[in-house]
C-alpha cells in the first residue's frame, strides 16, 4: 500500500485488499492523480464513511461525481 490516507482508511473502516484497490481505482477514475493529496483524502473518506466501497466502481465514480468530488 502506497498511500497514507488509505492505509489509515483500512484500518479505520477495516477494508480488506480488494477493497483498498478499488478505492484507489475509484478515486483515478475521478481524476485525482496523487492519493495522498488532500482532497483526494477528503474523497476518500466520503466513500469509506457512507459505505460505498461495496458498491459497483461506476456506481461510486457516478454518486461521487454527483457529490461534486472529482473532475
């Protein structure tokens, strides 16, 4: 794992390898082009804290971008 902010998400929301994987994958598909950056974390967060992590990837990148996170 790479990135600070989602080895602190795992830990603090208990996600597992695919989960963190998608995470990241969600926040490129977003725009976001350093993870540890601080919006980035912000959106980070949100996903982990309204548990949307289970979701499909173009559900997240969809509600997200409804959210105003991203490009």
């Amino acid at each position: 794992m790479e990135s600070k902010v989602l080895l602190d998400l795992s830990v603090k929301y208990g996600l597992n390898e695919n989960q963190i994987s998608k995470l990241a994958s969600v926040l490129y598909q977003l725009g976001y082009t350093s993870l540890d950056d601080a919006e980035c974390g912000r959106a980070a967060a949100y996903i982990c804290s309204m548990k949307l992590v289970d979701l499909p990837g173009e559900e997240i990148v969809e509600e997200m971008r409804r959210k105003g996170f991203g490009e």
